[in-house]
C-alpha cells in the first residue's frame, strides 16, 4: 500500500509541475521534455499495475462514469488542439462518460488569446467494451 501512495504522489506532484504554468489546457507529450514524458508514462504504468480491475472496461465500467478533467495525453486528436490556427488556444478540457446509455463527450474550452472569441468544441461518441480476442487496442 505503501508504495501505491507513492506511486500516486510521485505522478501528481509531476503532473502538477507541468501545470503550473498551463491554464489548466492538457498537456500532451510532445510540448515536454523526452526524459519528463517517460518518467511520466513510466509512473503511469506502474500505478496502473496495482490496478484491482486489471481489465475496467470489460469487468468495471461502472468505476468510469462521471465527468473527468483531462490533465495529460498522448492522444493524437489531444496532440492536434496544441496548434490550433488564428491564435486560438485550447483551455481546460473535460471529458463526460455514461457508462449506462454507452456515451461520452468531450468538451474542449477555446479562446483567442487577446480574448476576441471564445467558445467551445464538443465532441460525442457512443462505445462499448470489446472483448480482448476481437480488439487490438489496450483495456486499459
């Protein structure tokens, strides 16, 4: 448990080191530095393995519902927001998940950095879990 604690502590802490000067947009790996973004994915994945549904999306749905803040991704579509065009820049983004109807969005702040527009993107989706046989994707 010990080493779950720390585990956990580690990554807010850098996580919280990286945010610190962000408006509270989502960080993705490519703005950092190499060694930052592996230390990062490498406490990730630790963390991960003390996980008591190792397979969520197939045995713990339930634990995913809700609306979650993005803080960090290696999301290519993510990754994309960072150059958006005409000054603009993306702010918080959250993602809403009911696990119940099998839908989620997400919804991304945008504004003009002399704050001439702003507004925002929303994108929806349905899903469902995949058995691990027929899928090539992470259940994680």
């Amino acid at each position: 448990m010990n080493n779950l604690l720390l585990l956990k502590e580690k990554l807010q802490a850098k996580l919280e080191e990286i945010q610190t000067n962000n408006d509270g947009s989502p960080v993705t790996n490519v703005k950092l530095d190499k060694t930052i973004a592996a230390e990062i994915e490498q406490l990730t994945t630790e963390l991960e393995s003390f996980n008591p549904n190792p397979s969520p999306l197939l045995s713990a749905s339930s634990l995913l519902a809700g609306a979650w803040q993005l803080q960090y991704s290696t999301a290519r579509e993510i990754r994309s927001l960072a150059s958006l065009p005409l000054g603009l820049k993306v702010g918080k983004v959250y993602q809403v998940i009911d696990v119940k109807n099998k839908l989620f969005f997400n919804l991304a702040e945008v504004k003009h950095f002399l704050g001439l527009v702003s507004g925002y993107v929303k994108v929806t989706a349905s899903f469902e879990p995949a058995t691990v046989d027929s899928s090539p994707l992470p259940n994680k």
